[in-house]
C-alpha cells in the first residue's frame, strides 16, 4: 500500500474560516460538507444556476517516513463523474512528526447540484478524497404567473 509509512493524512476538510496562530497553529472554523443555495421569487429555475462558492480546503499532513520533495494535485470530480485539473504544487516533507498544512482559498464554479468530490494527490498516488454536497431549493413566492 503507498503510504504505508508516511506521509499521514492527519486532517482534511472544507472550512469557511481559518485561523494561523503565531505558532503556525491552525484552528479550522465552521467544516463544511455541504452548500445549500435557494432560488426564491414568482418563477425561479428549475434546474440549479451556476453558482460561485469561496471556500477553504486544509489538507494537513504528517510525515512519518517520508522526506523530499513531493508534489500535491487537487482534482475536483463533478456529480456527472467528469474531472476538472487544478494546479500543481510542491510541500517538503522532513520525516517523523514534522509535516506541511496546504491550505487554498477555493471559488469554485458549482454548476449542478449533486455530490462533488476533490481527490487529493501526492506524487500521482491518491492521498484521500473530500466530498461536499451541493442542494438546490427552489422556492415559488408570489403569484404564479400566467400560464
């Protein structure tokens, strides 16, 4: 099994807020594993618009055995099952407990609602996944209009 020995995945999730202490220290406020959006009037789309969404994504890893150079992929897979390419990115690993904490400050195109799912890679060897679920309310106010 890859990474039998390192590097551990120690946490890996979506947040709204993240707080670096003078120490590097991260405390991770509001986990998020799911985006509900609602369309709210007289004749609000059936299907759900396209819809931006800033979130964080912390991947925190530990070394054990692993020293070097390693190179990080976050590849979001649509509900559809299609795959988006993000960019590249390099962490040092300096083995035992040392380790590296990625954090990225995500917009991210939501354009259906469903399941998504972000696979994080190392060296082209699958580290972990992180899901997060997208809802869409639609909500009819007012007068129907004519039909």
């Amino acid at each position: 099994m890859a990474f039998e020995s390192g590097p551990y995945v120690q946490a890996a999730c979506f947040c709204d807020t993240i707080i670096e202490d003078k120490s590097g220290a991260l405390s991770l406020i509001r986990i998020v594993d799911t985006i509900s959006h609602t369309e709210a009037g007289a004749n609000p789309p059936e299907d759900m618009p396209p819809l931006s969404y800033d979130l964080k994504l912390v991947v925190m890893l530990k070394s054990g055995d692993a020293r070097g150079r390693g190179t990080i992929k976050v590849i979001p897979q649509l509900p559809t099952g299609e795959t988006k390419e993000n960019p590249e990115f390099t962490v040092h690993f300096e083995g035992e407990e040392k380790g590296c904490n990625i954090v990225l400050r995500l917009s991210f195109p939501f354009e259906m609602e469903g399941l998504y799912w972000f696979k994080i890679y190392l060296d082209n060897e699958k580290l972990t996944a992180i899901p997060i679920r997208v809802k869409y309310n639609r909500v009819v106010t007012g007068p129907m209009p004519p039909q």
